[in-house]
C-alpha cells in the first residue's frame, strides 16, 4: 500500500471546518434575508395595484352594465307605447272603415 496520499484541496483549507459563526456568513445570510423581503413586500404591492386595478375596472363594467340596462329598458317602454298607440289607431281605422267615413277620418 501506498503510504503518501496526494491531496488536491485548497491549502488555505487544511483542516479546518467551515465557521458557522463567521460575520461574513452572517452578513450574507442577513443580506439575503432582506432581500427576500423586500422582494416578497414588492410583489405583495404589485399583486395589491392589481387587484385595486380590477376592482375599479370591475365597477366601471358594473355602471356600463347598469346604464346600458337602464337605456335598453326605456327603448322597450317607448316601443309598447309606440305599438299601444299603433294599435289604438288601427281599430279606430277598422272602426271608420266599418261605419263607412271617409278613409282620412281620424
């Protein structure tokens, strides 16, 4: 058996562990922490900004909506009032016919 063992790993490594209480892992790790919520607080934002977006778009088609309704039902009422009225002369154009007037009567 071979009694040297050849070792590759970085010189300034031999023998030690990694420090768990290392400022510059702390730093990182603190560094990192920040980051990920600023990142989780900016989306949290945006997500917001959209939803309030949707919400008023929301109510805009809601008005739309209603005012359209509005404006459809007042066309049906003056078109029952227009073939109520269509329909009052036409029997008095029947009536006239039948009693023999003249056909410009009403």
């Amino acid at each position: 058996m071979n009694p040297y063992i050849l070792d590759y790993s970085d010189s300034t490594d031999l023998g030690r562990q990694p420090d768990h209480n290392d400022p510059r892992r702390k730093r990182m790790y603190r560094t990192l922490k920040r980051v990920l919520i600023l990142s989780n607080g900016l989306l949290y934002c945006v997500a917001l900004v959209y939803l309030i977006r949707q919400h008023t778009e929301l109510n805009q088609i809601r008005r739309h909506y209603h005012d359209q309704v509005i404006q459809y039902d007042s066309l049906l009422a003056a078109k029952l009032e227009t073939e109520q009225q269509l329909a009052a002369l036409h029997r008095q154009l029947v009536l006239a016919r039948r009693a023999g007037l003249p056909a410009g009567y009403p």
